[in-house]
C-alpha cells in the first residue's frame, strides 16, 4: 500500500510497502473449531436438550407468536454459528463483499479478538488518552505493551505525537475511536488517514457513535488495506443485544475469526438486528430526535458561566465545572445519574451526560438550574 508524504511531520518521503498480516504464530496453522450447520430436522450432534421453551414453561399464545414472529421458536438449540443472513444484511447495507464482516458480542469482544490474534510481531498496541477504557484494560490483561497517547488539552488528535509513536514502536494495533469517547468529538478525517497510511500494522477505527456524526469511514476500506471499522448496535437502540461487528478486508476478518466462540451471538440478538439492517430508516427518525435534543442541551449548558462545554458529535456531551462532584450528587438524590470520572486526571471536573429523551433532558436542565440558584 503507497505511504503518504508526511512532510508537516518531519517523516519525508516513505518507500511504498504491502501490509503484513502480523498474525502470532501460534495462529499461523491453526484450525479454528466449527460448528454443524443447524439446517437438520433431526439435530442429534450437539448434545443439546430436545425439550423446546414452549412445552416447558407452557408458552402463552402470545409468547408463541413473539417467538415464531422472532424466527427463536427453538430456545433449547444452539444459534446459527454461520450468522449468515444478518450478514448478509449488514454487507448490503454498508455495500461490502462476502467475507467482510465479523460479528462479536459487543465491542468488547472484538476488542479481545484483535489483541489475541493480529498482535504477532512487536506486541506494542497504541491508542489514545482519555478514550475508550477496554482498550488499555484488555491490552494489559492480555500481557501486551499498551502506548498511550494524550489528546490536547482540549482533547485534540496530536497527530504529530501520533505519528512519531508509530515510528519509535511500530504498534500491531491503533485503536482511534471517532467520534471519541468519552470527550464525544470526532477527529479530522486527514488526520486519520495520516495515521493509517504511515502504519504498518492495523488500525481500528471505531465508530460506535458515527450515527451521531456527519462521517464514517466505511468507503476508505477498499483503499486502505490495514483499516478494520469497528461499530456496535448499542448506541442506536440495541444496547441489550450486546452485538457488535467488525467490517475490513476479508484476509482480516479471516484471520481474527480463527478464534471466535462458535455461538457467540444469540439466535434473538440476530433476528432483532437483522430487522434493523432491513429497516434502517425507523431508527433514523430516533437518532435525528437525539441530534435535535443534543442541540438543545448544548445551546443550555453554554449559557452558564463557568462551565465548559465541549463540542459533540455523539449522543452525549462532556462538561467541565469546578462543582462537577456537588453537581453529580445533587443529581443523583433526584434519582438522575450522569457520568463522572473521580480516578481520570485528563478528565477531573468532568461530568458526561448523555442525551435522552425529550423529557429526561428537560428534568436534566431543571435540575442543573435548581442547583445553580441553591
């Protein structure tokens, strides 16, 4: 893959190079298990109960028909190991080839996926401080090299210091979450690009609030070979569901699917989404009330002085205010709870609130008010 001229930076002229797959060796000739397909009438191979929940519990005629309408009339068997028809759905809707896409449980499992598989040459995973906390947590768990990088002081991409990390350690993983969390800002686009073109191992965009943005970076994938996309289900709705997924070149979903749990996403979990995926356009309408709402929170919390409020292009908005604990607490004896972060220096005095409904976000403004005139 061709290396920009990062000139700005002081790297000059880089030679054009492939990107490697850094596998760990280990993973190099291993056979992943596989599951029977679940397509049988007769299903005698998985040491699964014949029972089914209907008979057991004595199903209500309306359970029957949320389970049959659900396609999850058998509870008692396995899910779908191939998950092929919600990925199907999710490679139409984002226009990717077979092959393109991994399913997890969460983000959080793709994350510990990555960091078990693509880690095979130096170790090293890099990604930015403050952003998302699993990232630090499983990279450490996991016996791995963690580099840090600081955003501004006004939380910031320093692509420079990025970069110069890059060069000094040579991650096998960037994570960059875009727009972050939990500052809530998304980066600029040639800033990011920069750091997937000078890196030779992969970087993983997450873009678990990119419904919240003006911008995904899912049409780069054919160009840039190194860049996985991580999204989620959970900022748009289905945060029970626990599904994320993983969309990249198919050499890299292959590669991290070598050591994906068989059944990790349950048979309701694919059914919901795949309705989604089919069906987008509802959940456009919500995510279009959350940006209007944004708006309104915002344009209330900037007109209090003294407090700092920092642009979003998420479903949440990060504040900083000397009385952030007093504020915290007053909000939580009104049964309201936000965000706050007493143990992260990068973020002392800073409370993160997310967006509700209309009327959530209406007991939020009363009640910052209240406080403010104690």
């Amino acid at each position: 893959m061709a290396m920009l001229i990062l000139s700005r930076c002081g790297f000059g002229r880089i030679k054009k190079m492939t990107n490697r797959i850094r596998l760990k060796k280990s993973l190099q000739s291993f056979n992943s298990y596989s599951a029977d397909k679940t397509s049988f009438n007769y299903r005698l191979n998985a040491n699964e109960s014949p029972f089914k929940y209907q008979d057991i519990f004595n199903a209500s005629a309306l359970e029957k028909k949320f389970l049959k309408s659900m396609k999850i009339e058998d509870i008692n068997r396995y899910p779908d190991s191939t998950q092929e028809e919600l990925k199907d759905s999710i490679l139409k809707f984002y226009g990717l080839k077979k092959g393109q896409v991994l399913l997890g449980n969460g983000s959080d499992e793709l994350i510990l996926y990555i960091l078990l598989t693509l880690t095979g040459k130096s170790s090293n995973v890099l990604y930015l401080d403050p952003s998302f906390s699993m990232y630090e947590i499983l990279t450490k768990g996991l016996g791995l090299k963690g580099i840090s990088v600081p955003l501004t002081s006004g939380f910031k991409l320093d692509v420079e210091k990025v970069l110069k990390k890059i060069k000094s350690h040579d991650p096998d993983i960037v994570f960059i979450a875009s727009p972050n969390n939990p500052t809530g800002n998304a980066f600029k686009k040639e800033d990011i690009i920069k750091i997937v073109s000078f890196s030779k191992g992969i970087v993983v965009l997450d873009e678990a609030y990119s419904d919240y943005s003006d911008f995904s970076f899912i049409k780069s994938l054919k160009k840039y070979k190194n860049m996985l996309i991580m999204k989620t289900m959970s900022k748009v709705g289905f945060a029970s569901l626990r599904l994320g997924f993983l969309l990249g070149e198919k050499r890299l979903i292959d590669s991290i699917n070598k050591l994906r749990l068989p059944y990790n996403i349950s048979s309701f979990s694919q059914s919901v989404a795949n309705k989604f995926f089919k069906n987008p356009f509802i959940i456009g309408k919500h995510i279009d009330i959350i940006k209007a709402e944004r708006s309104k929170v915002e344009a209330f919390l900037k007109e209090i002085s003294n407090v700092k409020v920092y642009s979003s292009d998420s479903n949440f908005i990060l504040i900083r205010l000397k009385r952030s604990n007093a504020l915290f607490n007053f909000l939580r004896s009104n049964d309201l709870i936000v965000k706050n972060f007493p143990n992260n220096k990068k973020l002392h005095d800073c409370l993160r609130i997310t967006i509700g409904l209309p009327k959530e976000n209406k007991r939020l403004m009363l009640l910052v008010s209240q406080f403010l005139n104690k």
